[in-house]
C-alpha cells in the first residue's frame, strides 16, 4: 500500500513516500514558511503520488483528541503563522484519504517501537534533544495523549550549583528544555555546540540535567527502554555520562535487569534518523486501517 509520511518541523517539512513494512520510497524536504506557501507544494507531492493515506508527526503543541473540536489543529505554537492552524485537516480535505495525526516524538517512538529496536516492547520513551526538547512515549500499546500530550521536555529540574546560566525557557527558569536543548548549550558556553565536543565540563553538566529528567521519566512511567534522538545526542559522549549519573540519581531503588544493562536501556535512535518519519508511515497505515473498520 503507498502511504504519505509528513515530518512537520519548525524549519522543514520532510515529505517521503512508502509502504506500511516502513519502506522509504522517496523523499523530499521543503523549508518551512507560512502555510499558504508550504501547504499546497506538500499537497502537490503528495498528490503526484497517489497515495491510500497519509501520516503527520507534526511540530507543537497539538491537538490530538479526535473527539475535540480543534483536533488536527497546531495550537499554541511561538511560530505565528501556523498558531491555530488545521494541519491534517488541510491535507484530509485535499488529498480525500485517511490522514493520522500525532506530535513529531509520537511518530518517533511509533517507528522505533514498529521498525526498530523497542519492537514488541510496549512501554518506550523516545526523547530529543535538539532545538527544543520533546518526549513521546509509547505506553501499553498506544501512544500516550491523555490531556494534552507528553511535554515531558519542560519538566522541571534541579540546577547544579556551579552552572551560572539563567536557562532560555520562556516560561520556566529551570526547566530540561531551557537548561539543556541546543540553543541553552550554545548560550551557555558562547559557541556552536557541535565546537564544544571536547570541552568535558559542557557534556558532563549535559548529562547531569538529562540524567535528572530520565530519572523521572524512569520512576514515572516505568519504561522499558529509553531513546534519545536530536542533534545534541549526536555527542555520543553524553551516552555513558547519562547512564552513570541515572544510576546515581536511582541510588539502587529500582531493581530490575535494565537497570543492570544500562547500555541496553539508555540507547541511541535506531533507524538512522528515519524514525519520525517511518513513525508517519505507520501513522498512516494506522489512519487506513482505523477507516476500513469504520466502513
Ligand atoms: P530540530 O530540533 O530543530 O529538529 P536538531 O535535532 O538537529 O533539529 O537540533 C538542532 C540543535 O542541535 C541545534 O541547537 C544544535 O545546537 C544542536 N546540534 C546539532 N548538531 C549537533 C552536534 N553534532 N553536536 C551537538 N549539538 C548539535
Ligand atoms: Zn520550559
């Protein structure tokens, strides 16, 4: 079956074509500008496809209830031109075809845990760190919504005594996102991140607030496993920091085989950065399936 798969970030949209065994046929990436420009070159690409159905992993806060008025809709985003903006709704009315919707860290946990390594687990946390940082979780077969969605990157966290840096979060002094996504790092240490590779002090202050993050995650939601994505993660240093410093934090309290294999547990995005985008596929496939039920 061919299936459209949309990765809608705030600076690209990453539009592929492919099928429900998470198969890539093609792929294209389009700048993100207002939706009276981006939209309709998407709905053009996926037109030319012909495609059965489609997925959205979409950039937020989103609406994900398909029981609300707004479902489908990008809410409260900072990024103006797309505030209250009826994503899926425009690409359902366009395209005619099923279209399912979920935030970008939803379809990121949904492909690795249905083409990737956390197959047949049913309790993952796929969290990025990068521009901002976000946590989609998979839980007891189905992606965590409840009120909202996840918004597990702004939970709050301790400072450590020696970090200065008032953190960037506009709404939160002390929060994992204003702290430590990229643009944190870049204002704390007054240069690119990617320069800071071998400034030891940078990544062991990186991991000490992740590690804190994950520990709440750990002793919240009970995962199974836990993958960190986005392009602060591609510090592959940060990896053992973290898994040092959780087991720290832990202090031995959760007992379990994980615990014991952290470098298991703890892990690095498995599909070579196509996971939201194959998580789109499924998405889709989902979307398709949920319609024929419904027929
Ligand atoms: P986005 O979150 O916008 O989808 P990314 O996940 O690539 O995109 O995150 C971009 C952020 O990640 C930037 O703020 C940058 O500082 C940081 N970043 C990107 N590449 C690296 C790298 N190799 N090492 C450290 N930080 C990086
Ligand atoms: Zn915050």
């Amino acid at each position: 079956m061919k299936l459209g798969a949309l990765e809608a970030g705030g600076t690209k949209m990453v539009c592929a074509v492919g099928d429900e065994t998470g198969k890539i046929l093609e792929q294209i990436s389009i700048p993100t500008e207002t939706p009276e420009i981006t939209v309709p070159k998407m709905i053009a690409y996926f037109r030319k496809a012909g495609i059965e159905g489609l997925g959205i992993g979409c950039f937020g806060p989103i609406d994900p209830d398909p029981a609300s008025e707004t479902y489908g809709y990008i809410t409260s985003t900072p990024k103006l031109a797309w505030q209250n903006y009826n994503i899926a709704g425009a690409f359902r009315e366009a395209l005619c075809c099923p279209v399912g919707f979920d935030t970008d860290v939803n379809g990121s946990v949904l492909g690795e845990v249905t083409f990737g390594q956390a197959k047949g687990k049913n309790c993952v946390i796929y969290v990025t760190i990068g521009t901002g940082v976000g946590a989609g979780v998979y839980i007891e077969g189905r992606l965590l919504h409840g009120m909202l969605h996840p918004e597990a990157g702004h939970v709050l966290i301790q400072k450590r005594s020696d970090d200065p840096y008032g953190g960037k979060c506009p709404y939160h002094k002390n929060c994992l996102e204003g702290l430590a996504a990229g643009p944190a790092i870049e204002a704390r240490w007054g240069q690119k991140a990617v320069d800071l590779k071998d400034r030891e002090e940078v990544w062991d202050l990186e991991a000490w607030y992740i590690a804190q993050a994950l520990s709440g995650y750990i002793l919240t939601l009970s995962p199974q496993m836990i993958i960190l994505g986005g392009g602060v993660m591609h510090q592959e240093q940060l990896f053992p920091k973290i898994r040092t410093y959780v087991k720290e934090m832990l202090n031995g309290y959760i007992k379990t085989s994980q615990m014991d294999h952290m470098e298991s547990y703890i892990v690095p995005a498995s599909l070579k950065d196509d996971q939201g985008i194959m998580g789109a596929l499924e998405l889709g496939r989902r979307a398709v399936a949920e319609s024929r039920n419904q027929a």
